[in-house]
C-alpha cells in the first residue's frame, strides 16, 4: 500500500494544473449556459415588478461582468486553453512511458479532438453571448421603422445593458410625442366641428353628434380602434364641403 502511494510530487502539481484549465473552462460554459437559462425567468421578473410594483428592474442596473473582461478573459483562455492542456498532457505520457513514440500520434489526435471540442463550444458560447443582443437591437430598430413601437427585454448585465435601455428610453419617447400628436390632431378637429357648426346655431353640436353615433355603430360593428378613429375624424368633417360652398354662395 506504501508503494502505491509513493508518486513523484510533480504528479500532484499535474493534477492540479489540469483540475485547473478543466474546472475553468467548465465555469466558462456553464456561465453562458446558465445566462441563457435564467434570461427568460429575469424577464419575466421584471414584467411582473413593472405590473405589480410598478418598478423598473432594467434601470439603474449594476454591471456584474463588463463586455470589455468577459471578451478579455474570454478569448484569452480559449486560444489558451488547448495549447495549455495539451502540453500538460504531453508531459504527463512523457514522465509515465518509457516509450513515448508507442501510440503516440494515435493518443495525441483523440486527445486534440476533445480539446478543440470544448474550446469550439466555449467560442460559440460566447459568440452567441454577444450575437443575441445585437439581434435584439436591429430587430428593434426594424421594427420602429415600421410603426411598431415596442420595448426591448433587457436581462444583460454588461455594456449591452445600457444600449438597450437608451433605445427603450427613445421608444418611450416617440410614444409619447406621438400621443401628444395625436391629442392635437383631435383638438384640431373638434375646433375644426365646432366652428362649422358656430355657423348655424339650429344644427349646433350636429357635427359632434354624428361622429359620437358613428362611433357607436363602428363598434357595435366590431372595427378596430384605428379605423373607428379614422371614422370619428371624417365623420367631424362630414359637413365641410357645405361650408365651403356657403362660404362661396354668400
């Protein structure tokens, strides 16, 4: 038993080297697994504090790993890692065998094959750790192109963060100025309605009445809202033409 346990103690500094790269790079893809599962429950989260509590989650928030380290640190141990490991397991067959030309090609390209393999997996991990905001961002974009104005989930906690919540800040604002357009645009009608009806005193509120009956019809008709919108408008103007021609007769 005393035989057994008699090892040089550079094979301890071996092990714990490897344990090392190998527990590395497992926190390394584990991280990205386990953003990518918790980024759904993160936003559901903040949907239900911004409904229940009326809290926003995604301001103010705290980097917890910039972009900057995790590109950094990220890139710096997958180009590091296969040579590291590999040479940490030359060494080691070099101090076991006498031989070390016995199966060496064979051992040495099945061991190369699982190391590229988990350093190609850590690099798609993090590519795609980048690629989805970046998505998420031109598909927002080409959204407000459209007239969608939708905001953005936000559950990152590095640079992409900020972006994210300045292109929802800038949805928040276009909705609003479009709202106060929209308050505007129906003032500007009622003026328009009461001014054709100032003209006769016996149709007064006339124009006003046929857009609230116009209304009513639409929706018990089942039209959407910007429709019935568009109908109470037109409906306010409905006597425009009339004016115009009195105003041309008289």
């Amino acid at each position: 038993m005393k035989d057994l346990l008699s090892i040089p103690y550079s094979y301890i500094g071996y092990a714990w080297a490897g344990a090392f790269l190998l527990a590395t790079m497992h926190a390394l893809i584990e991280f990205y697994l386990t953003f990518q599962t918790s980024a759904p429950l993160i936003t559901d989260l903040a949907h239900k504090a911004q409904k229940l509590y009326k809290t926003d989650l995604y301001r103010d928030k705290n980097f917890y790993l910039s972009l900057k380290r995790k590109l950094l640190a990220g890139s710096l141990f997958l180009a590091l890692f296969p040579v590291l490991l590999f040479s940490l397991a030359s060494q080691v067959r070099l101090s076991l065998t006498s031989e070390p030309q016995s199966g060496y090609w064979s051992w040495a390209g099945f061991l190369v094959l699982i190391i590229l393999t988990l350093a190609f997996l850590g690099t798609i991990l993090l590519f795609r750790n980048i690629e989805k905001p970046v998505k998420d961002l031109q598909h927002g974009f080409q959204n407000v192109e459209q007239g969608h104005l939708a905001p953005l989930n936000n559950p990152y906690s590095d640079e992409f963060s900020d972006l994210i919540n300045g292109f929802n800040n800038m949805v928040s604002a276009i909705q609003v100025k479009d709202k106060k357009n929209e308050q505007l645009l129906a003032s500007f009608f009622d003026v328009i309605a009461g001014t054709l009806d100032a003209r006769d005193p016996y149709t007064a509120g006339h124009s006003q009445r046929v857009a609230d009956y116009s209304v009513w019809i639409a929706e018990s008709a089942g039209w959407p809202r910007s429709k019935i919108e568009l109908l109470r408008k037109s409906a306010l103007l409905h006597d425009i033409g009339k004016w115009e021609y009195e105003m041309k007769c008289c």
